[in-house]
C-alpha cells in the first residue's frame, strides 16, 4: 500500500498543534505501520518484542498506529482499518497504559489497619509524613516541598488546621480516602 506521508502529516496537524507529537506520531507510524496488517497473535508477539526492553514505546507505537488508522479511514472513505486497529490490540490483549499501582495496594484496607501500621512507625518523622500522606493525599515530592517551604507558603488558619497553597499546577491525579479523615489523627 502506498501511503503519502505528507497528507498524514497534514491530517495530524489538523488534530494537534504539537509539533514534537506530531513528528513523533508521523516517525512512529513510518517505522511501524506494518504492525496493523499483522494477525492477532503476530501482533502480540511483535509488540512484546518491541515493548519488552522500553514500555514507554508501547504507547508511542499505540497512538501512532490509532491516529494511522483513522487517516486510512478518511482517505478510503471507509471504517475498516480503524476498527482492525482496536480489534488487534482487543485479541491481542494490549492495554493503553501500564499498571503502575502495584497490585497489593489495589485492595481496600481496614482504617485500625492503616492505623496501626502508621503507630509502629518509630521515626517521629516518618510517622508525621505518613500521616500527611494519608490525610492528603499528596505525592512525596508534594509532600517534601510542603515541609521545605512550609513557612513561605501562603496559608489561611482553619480552626486547628490550615488551607495551603502549594503555589504550583500538577497534572491529575486519582487519589480517594474512603474513611473518616478525623480517625486518622487520633
């Protein structure tokens, strides 16, 4: 199949501003496009191999075949490729993203269990940090500057607590604390 580039270039610019993705999506789909034509179990072997010493390249090859694909819907006026795109990686068993929590801390945990391991912590320190951990949910390098800078950042007094502002923008982030958050101090 002969594909010209130079239209997929413009039809990634259509979708995104970003140059660095937009070459990286048009370098990706040049070097790996032949994966989409592949039978399922090909293409599962082919992205492991591919993936196995880099996960990263897992999502850049991902998202370069995906964007790929629909080009190749637009240009055959058809909704074949897209399709065959989700249906390899769906037999394939191929996520989008990576497992990063680990496994153990996907179960949920009893309060007085989180609690006494927080009380078996000897370092006063530590014991503090974790407690902050637990009631925020902050990330450790949010946590670490909020101690460093603690005396610098704005705060607002509440009651026996207060309101701080980090004074920084962080991307999402998924946290929840299912239990009282009073309990935790105790």
């Amino acid at each position: 199949m002969e594909v010209d580039w130079k239209k997929f270039k413009e039809f990634l610019e259509l979708r995104s501003k970003n140059k660095k993705h937009i070459n990286n999506l048009l370098n990706y789909a040049k070097k790996y496009n032949y994966l989409l034509f592949l039978n399922p179990l090909d293409f599962a072997l082919e992205m492991k191999k591919l993936t196995e010493r880099k996960k990263s390249l897992k999502r850049h090859i991902l998202q370069a075949l995906a964007a790929f694909s629909k080009f190749l819907d637009l240009q055959a006026d058809k909704d074949v490729y897209y399709k065959r795109f989700k249906e390899l990686r769906e037999k394939a068993g191929i996520r989008w993203g990576e497992e990063k929590v680990p496994k153990i801390l996907e179960r949920s945990l009893d309060k007085d269990e989180i609690l006494r391991k927080v009380k078996e912590i000897k370092n006063e320190r530590l014991k503090a940090i974790s407690i902050l951990h637990l009631l925020t949910g902050l990330r450790t390098g949010e946590l670490i500057f909020l101690i460093k800078n603690f005396e610098k950042l704005n705060k607002v007094k509440v009651n026996e607590g207060f309101i701080i502002e980090l004074n920084y923008l962080r991307r999402t982030k998924k946290t929840r604390v299912e239990s009282e958050r009073e309990s935790l101090v105790r």
